[in-house]
C-alpha cells in the first residue's frame, strides 16, 4: 500500500507518551577533506558540473552545503524532492544522474534508503546543494552488513534539495467528539490509538474528524500525497499498518479515480482536507477490504487511521 523511490546503491557503490517540545534538528555528518575535495558549479536545480581527486577515501559519511538552503536541517523520516549526481568515489565515473531540469526525484531520508544518502542529507535544508561523500560500508541499505561492503568503492554524491515535507503534522490541534478513539501522540508525532470498546458505527461511509487543521494547499481529486499515516481494525485495536514502523512517510494517490492507490475510506478522508492537518477516519466494510480477507484485516472489518498530511507533490 505504499511506494517510495530509492536511488542506485549497491554493497559495492554506491509504550506512548504524550507530545512533547522536539530539539531542531542536527547534522549527522559534518565536512572534511574528502566533502572539501569536491568542487562543484552550476545553478541549483539543473545538472552540476563536478570535479575531484581520485581515489576519495573518507572513514566516514563527509557532507558540505555548498550552496545554502532555508529553514531547519533536514532530519531521519522526512520526504524530499531533490536533483542527485551520483560518481563513483574511487575511479571518478559518473553511475546516475535524476531529478534536475523539472523532473525532481522523490526520496524518503531513513527506512531502507542507503545510509549514506541519509546521514548526508541531515546536513541540508531546503534549497540545499550539498556534497556528500561515503566510504562503501555507508552506501548500503541499514539491513544490510556493513562488514560485507566494507573495501569497496566510495560515493560522491551531489544533492539539490527543491522540497522539503515536514516529518509530522503541524496544524492547530482540535477537539474531537466524544465516542471517537482517542489518539496520544508520542514526541516524534507517531500516534497512539485506543478504540472504544463499543460496536462499530453502521453507516456504510466514512466518518472523518480533524484532530489537526493545517493551513497549506486543499488536497484535490487525483492528487498524489505524502503522508505518515497509522491502521487499526476496530475490533480489537491492533495495528495492521503504519508508515511510522517503516520509518518514513508514503505517498499514495488519493481520490475516486481509476488511479486511485488506497481504499475509497482513505481517500475520502483526505480529499478537501489541508496540507499540514492531522485527520482520524473511521472506516467501514463498504469503504474499505468489504468481505474479503486481506493479511491482518479479517473480512467486513471496519478500520480506523490516523493520517498525517504532509504535502502535495
């Protein structure tokens, strides 16, 4: 039920408390002289022109923001759209090049995307070009062995950052009613469900509630989201999916269309809403997996999600 984008890498190469304050954001990789090695020229968001000695051999991620963004630091579990040149470190050959020139690639920092990319990243902020440079033990995916990529070539990887989506919901939180399951979230906004121990509701559409309204851009029909979102069956409270266990936001297209990627439930309860809201919907058989079985969710099972609208791609 979700999608994400990961950019070439290989071994080789490349209980909850309630919310509180969160620290801004600090860079897991600084500068060294391998990140200083690179020179790189060209305007932000179209193909970099990059140079640098070979081989580049740094013990750790290395990041530079050459050209400097707005806002906080990126951090683990954000969405970007970004621009990547990607060289091998040690011989200087170029492996990929995406996203420049209108055409963003998408990127989720952590989960399964190379750690290299994510510790680099830490060091941007929107409107970023940053130079990351990795030894090959760091290019790899985090359930990979380090041990087994160890020797390998390095990466050069340069980064234009042309959007940024936050990590969690930040509109103004709202009352909701009474019978609705209660939603606490922890400080890093993953959200913690109780159910009611009553029936289900019987209408055969959604319910939706608010439990935070954003200010940003209305989501239309057909419209591709970014979201953190968390599914419980009401019968017995058990979580059957969450983008928060993956470590990183999904994007999904939502509405009544033939693109549409998510239940007709999900949908209706983001369609009309605003980027930046938090929405709880309960969702019926009718609305969602009907009378069919589908993994964890038993047949005519009503469901019920907290969703995290984060942007609008």
């Amino acid at each position: 039920m979700r999608s994400s984008f990961a950019l070439i890498a290989t071994a080789g190469l490349v209980a909850v408390a309630l919310s509180g304050c969160a620290s801004a954001p600090v860079p897991e990789a600084t500068s060294g002289r391998s990140s200083d090695a690179v020179k790189v020229s060209g305007e932000f968001g179209s193909e970099p022109r990059v140079e640098f000695p070979t081989p580049l051999a740094p013990d750790e991620t290395q990041c530079a923001e050459v050209i400097p963004g707005e806002g906080e630091f990126l951090q683990e579990g954000q969405f970007v759209l970004l621009g990547a040149a990607l060289f091998n470190g040690t011989t200087g050959e170029e492996v990929q090049v995406v996203g420049y020139d209108d055409n963003a690639a998408p990127l989720a920092l952590g989960g399964e995307t190379p750690i290299a990319f994510t510790k680099g990243l830490t060091c941007a902020r929107e409107g970023s070009r940053v130079v990351v440079v990795a030894p090959s033990e760091e290019t790899i995916r985090p359930s990979q062995d380090p041990e087994g990529a160890a020797g390998g070539d390095s990466l050069v990887a340069v980064f234009d950052v042309q959007r940024a989506f936050p990590a969690r919901a930040e509109g103004t939180p709202q009352l909701s009613r009474d019978g609705f399951p209660a939603v606490v979230l922890a400080p890093d906004g993953r959200p913690g469900i109780t159910v009611p121990k009553t029936d289900p509701p019987t209408d055969e559409t959604s319910e939706v509630e608010v439990l935070k309204r954003g200010n940003g851009a209305k989501v239309e029909d057909g419209d591709t989201v970014v979201v953190h979102y968390t599914g419980v069956t009401w019968s017995d409270g058990e979580m059957f999916d969450s983008s928060w266990e993956s470590g990183t936001p999904a994007t999904f297209t939502v509405g009544d269309t033939e693109e549409a990627q998510v239940i007709p439930g999900f949908s209706s309860a983001i369609v009309g809403q605003t980027v930046g809201s938090q929405v709880g919907v309960i969702v019926p058989p009718a609305e969602g997996y009907g009378d069919q079985a589908t993994g964890a969710i038993p047949a005519n099972a009503t469901l019920f999600f907290v969703i995290d609208i984060l942007g609008v791609i």
